[in-house]
C-alpha cells in the first residue's frame, strides 16, 4: 500500500472515529434543581438552573464540576455532585467522559487529536455589571436592577426609603444618598450589601457606575 492511500485511509478513519466520538456526547440528567454557571465555581456568576430530571449532554468536566449542553435554557457549568449518569435520573452516579483520540501516521504523516473530558474549559461568559436594590434585608423582597450610568435623582414613591440591600456583580459600584438629587449625607458602594446601617430604609436618590 503507497504512503499515499495509507494516509487517506487514517485520515479516512480518523474522520469516522471523531464522527462517532462527537455523537456521544455523555447525557447525564440532575437528581436535584442545581445552578447553572457560567464557569467551574460557586464564585461564577449564574445564568440558569436545572430542573430535577433534566436531561443534559455533558461536554466536558474539570475537577467536580462539568460543562452542560441543555436542550432549553443557557449552557454552563453545573456540580457534578448533581448529575447522574445516562438520562433516567437515578443511582446518583457522577458522569464518565472518557472520550480522547489521537493518532500519528509515520514520518510527515497526519496527525489527529480529540478530547472532551480533560479539554480545557471554555473561557467564563464575563458577568454583566449591574446594580441591584432590594426592600428586603440580605437581597430579599421586592428587587430592581440598573446598569452603570443609570441615575435616579429622585426614588419614585414605591421605592423611596425602601430600599434595604444591595447586590453588585461585574465592577459595578453605586452611590447612595439621603436626599433627593443627591443630597444630605451619601455613600458609595463597590461590593454587595447585605443590609445598609444607616442608610436603611433611607434612601431616596443613587447614582450608578
């Protein structure tokens, strides 16, 4: 056989091989409502939820978390303490992705790689800068959110001294004040603020960034 036709056969199998690797991408279904993130962590932000049941095709994991293919709702990261091997949702087993292929074909000959589960993760969706308020102590209760340079000079009605915590995420910071248009004593936040001390239930005009 010429190097020739060996190399179109391996390229020929590789093809195949990859073809058939790719078609099964490990479905996995949760035991258990569990968060969807969009990198390996609690600390990531959350795009989604699994509901209990849901089946996912699993792409790839790292560590204790795995990265999921939904068929509704964002793809993400999930706890694989949460997933179970197969789509019937029992037994509890975390999710085996051994697919990896590789192939060299002698000196100058083709060269062929896959991998799924140790492939390194995809780089985290970056978290959209936002500030969110909230009636309710440790982010509870009514809520509205706002990006940086979104002003309020004066709280309407519903939401004037109302506001008892405040949530931050992607750089966001926010300045507070007593009064309206940005009067009487103010403060400025750049991390979450599960409650407010003195400027609980007191505000009434704030300033994003």
């Amino acid at each position: 056989m010429t190097t020739k036709k060996l190399i179109l056969g391996a390229t020929i199998a590789a093809i195949s091989l990859l073809s058939a690797v790719a078609a099964h991408a490990a479905p996995a279904s949760a035991t258990s409502s569990v968060n969807v993130r969009t990198g390996p962590g609690t600390g990531y932000a959350k795009v989604g939820a699994l509901s209990a049941g849901e089946v996912v095709d699993v792409k790839q994991c790292q560590g204790s978390w795995c990265f999921v293919d939904r068929n509704a709702g964002t793809d993400g990261w999930v706890s694989k303490n949460y997933l179970a091997a197969g789509n019937g949702g029992g037994g509890g087993n975390k999710p085996d992705i051994p697919f990896n292929f590789g192939m060299s074909v002698g000196p100058g000959g083709p060269s062929f790689s896959f991998g799924i589960g140790d492939a390194p993760p995809p780089a985290p969706l970056p978290a959209i800068a936002k500030a969110c308020f909230f009636k309710g102590n440790n982010f509870t209760g009514a809520q509205f959110c706002v990006t940086p340079a979104d002003n309020e000079p004066v709280l309407p009605g519903g939401w004037n001294d109302s506001i008892s915590s405040i949530r931050l995420q992607g750089g966001a910071q926010v300045t507070v004040c007593k009064n309206a248009w940005y009067g009487g004593a103010c403060t400025t936040y750049s991390s979450d603020k599960p409650s407010l001390g003195s400027y609980n239930n007191a505000i009434s005009s704030y300033q994003a960034f």
